[in-house]
C-alpha cells in the first residue's frame, strides 16, 4: 500500500492551483490520479506553448518542452497519471464515460456550467456509474446571485472576509500576496471527498459536492464571521499580534531583514522569554505583570522585545528562545525553506527527479501514517504522457484505436495540428 487510499481512482479535470493541489493531496494518499487535459486549451500553470522556458533550466539537457516544465504546475501535479481529451468532441467524452466507470471520485474546477455543457454534468456520470463522487471547485458555488462571477484566490480574498482582517492596526486591508484561497480551498475540497468515500462505503451512496471557494474560506476564519454574527463587531487589523496572546510578532534580529517570531501564550513561557532575552526585570514591571497588562500595554512590550533582539542572530536566537519554552521560529525566506532541516527530516521537502525538468526539491505530502509512507511516487506528467497506459489499462483499448483518436485530435501529445502561437 501507498497510502489509505491505496485501490481507489480519481479522474480529474482539475487545474490551476485549487483542483490541482486538492488532487495532489488525495494522491499523496495513495489514489490513482489520472488527470484530463485538453492539448488546444492548457492548464495556465502549464503557461502556453510558445512561452520561454524557465530561466532555471535552460542549460538542463532534457528540458526540451516549457509547458512540461513550468515549476508551478510540477509543483501541484506530483503523484498523477495525464493523459489529453478533446472534450468538445464526441469521442473524447465517450472516452472520459467510460473512464469514470473504473473512477471513485471526479473533481473539477470549471466555471459553472461548464461540466453540463459538455455533457458530463452529475446526471451523466451517475448513469455510467451510479456511486461516482463528483466534485465541483468554483469560486461562488454552482448556485446563488454570484455562481457566474468569475474569481481567483486574489478576488476571493476579499469576498470572503479575509482581507478584511489582514494589515496592521489603522492601515487598510490588505491581501496576502500568495492567492492564499486556492491552497485553503484545495485542503476543504480533500476533506469533503474524503468524507464522501467514507459516506459511500457505509451506505452505498455516491455524492455531488458544490464547494465555493468563497465559502470554505469564510469558513476557515469562521471565528471572527461568528464574532461579527453574534456581537455586530468587526475584529480590527492587528498585524502580527494575536486576540489574546502578548507578545505575539515578528521581531529583527542582526543583519537585513532577518526576524524572529515570538509568542507567549502562558505566564510560564513569558518568564522563560524574559530569562532568555537576558531581561529578567520586565517580569516584575507593572506594565508587564499580567497577560492583560502586557495586551493593555502591547507597544510598550514589543519596542522593548524588539531592542532585545535586534542585536541577535536570527538562527541562534531561535533555537535559544525554543529550548527554554518560549513559542518561537526563524522567520525564513522562502528560499531557506527548501533547506529547512525539520521539514526535511519530516519528509515534508523531498527531492524529486522529472523527467525533463530534471531533480529539485519539492513540498511533498504533509501526512504521516504508521503503517504507510505516502510520499513523491512519481513527478508531475508530462502533456498526455500516459495516454495509451491508461486507454489500454482501463479500457483495453488497442494500440491502432488509440491511433485513431491522435489522428483525429481527439488525443495525442504537444500542441494540436494547426497550432499557430497563443495558449492554444
């Protein structure tokens, strides 16, 4: 076994980040991920055919084509199967039909409608096979006044509420920067499925999921939308401070923006930050004396922290702050995390060969099992590098039939006949 999810299959039709990294995550988890393409139309974090390859590989030897090494879409695609459909044609959905026949769950994030347009809405893949789980990812829902609103994490940050609790105190709102939704939406998307399997293997039953990525992100800072709900108050912007805890931030350390952060939950841990620090007295300042008092006084108690650490080491202090009980970390830049020592160790960060892109470091699976190591069991595929693995696998289908389909457009590799520049 692979994972607890070892024996089951999922046909997607998932792209961009939200579907991507939901897949992902199910097939960290052991499933058969055999993801659906379409060569005229790619996925955008495939980029386009046309586009340049990444600076980064252009001395690599077997990075020969950019859209199979985009870092983005590798970076979401690890443990999945790919094979190309024409979906508008009519071989290419009695080719899908018959697919979800040996499929467990079908997950997509199409604009609404889309799916129904083509044929393949709910209805349809139930009559093929009548227990299929099918998800679908959208921005506002397939229902309601906003289902047509298009929308990425960057707008659904906002619409959600969550934009407006980041910044600091007396600043405007302000997004974070990393279309943040896409990852929470992806994580909810797994969960929903996950509890879909376990509902159809106690009644039989197979489920539509309609999962708004407004919604699991509204979700996901349910406790201020119940704060606003039951109070009418709108929690304020804090920055890096916390409702409670004080001190809670991000505090320099020695050199150009290097930081440290800090947190002190009980009394017991803001004395041992206060040792560590080399500050024994603040303990017994008035200002300081009480969880309340160092809220009441938050300013006050991060200046000083702040003069405390400026001179320090980042790492060192760190790992002296942690080993006394404080809740502290090294604020990393994103290129350190890659070497991070703990996620390495965890297997969180493993080292992945492609077969063009050639070997880097890759986010791996987060989960850890006791009876199973899901991990990197393959790259992200190559454009329809399983096509006739799959066709023939599942369908039987011969080598002359899965000519034909490349023939006519239907399947096949690289840009389409008639290809001319653009995003196909």
């Amino acid at each position: 076994m692979s994972g607890p999810l070892h024996g089951l299959r999922g046909v997607v039709l998932t792209q961009a980040w939200a579907g991507t990294y939901c897949t992902q995550l199910l097939g960290f988890l052991g499933a058969d991920i055999i993801q659906v393409e379409v060569r005229k139309r790619l996925d955008s974090w495939r980029g386009s055919y046309d586009m340049p390859m990444p600076a980064a590989l252009r001395e690599v030897p077997t990075a020969k084509h950019p859209w199979n090494c985009n870092p983005l879409y590798n970076s979401v695609n690890t443990n999945k199967r790919c094979v190309t459909l024409d979906l508008q044609a009519a071989e290419g959905r009695e080719v899908l039909l018959r697919m979800v026949r040996h499929a467990d769950f079908v997950a997509e994030n199409f604009s609404p409608r889309v799916l129904g347009n083509l044929g393949l809405g709910y209805d349809a893949l139930r009559e093929v096979k009548p227990d299929i789980i099918l998800l679908s990812l959208s921005a506002y829902g397939n229902t309601g006044p906003w289902a047509n609103v298009p929308g990425i994490g960057g707008t659904i940050e906002p619409t959600s509420g969550m934009t407006a609790l980041h910044g600091y105190e007396g600043g405007p709102p302000m997004n974070s920067g990393q279309m943040y939704p896409d990852a929470v939406a992806g994580l909810y998307g797994c969960g929903a499925i996950l509890a879909a399997l376990h509902h159809r293997q106690s009644t039989g039953e197979g489920q539509y999921i309609d999962l708004s990525m407004q919604e699991a992100n509204l979700a996901h800072i349910g406790d201020a939308a119940i704060e606003w709900a039951l109070t009418g108050r709108q929690r304020p912007r804090m920055g890096n401070r916390h409702t409670t805890f004080a001190p809670h931030g991000i505090y320099p350390c020695a050199g150009e923006n290097r930081w440290v952060a800090a947190a002190s939950e009980t009394e017991v841990q803001w004395l041992a930050l206060c040792g560590a620090l080399g500050h024994a007295e603040w303990a017994a300042d008035a200002r300081f004396a009480s969880a309340s008092a160092r809220k009441a006084n938050e300013d006050a108690l991060d200046a000083a922290i702040g003069a405390a650490t400026a001179g320090a080491d980042r790492d060192s202090l760190a790992r002296r702050l942690s080993a006394a009980g404080v809740i502290a970390a090294a604020v990393l830049e994103a290129d350190e995390v890659a070497s991070d020592p703990h996620l390495r160790e965890r297997g969180v960060i493993e080292t992945v060969t492609h077969p063009e892109a050639g070997t880097w470091d890759m986010i791996c699976s987060p989960f850890h099992f006791s009876k199973t190591t899901p991990g990197a069991t393959r790259p992200a595929p190559c454009l329809g590098e399983h096509n006739f693995e799959v066709f023939s696998e599942l369908l039987g289908m011969s080598h002359d039939e899965y000519e034909a389909l490349v023939a006519s457009g239907v399947s096949g590799v690289g840009p389409p006949d008639g290809y001319e520049g653009g995003t196909g």
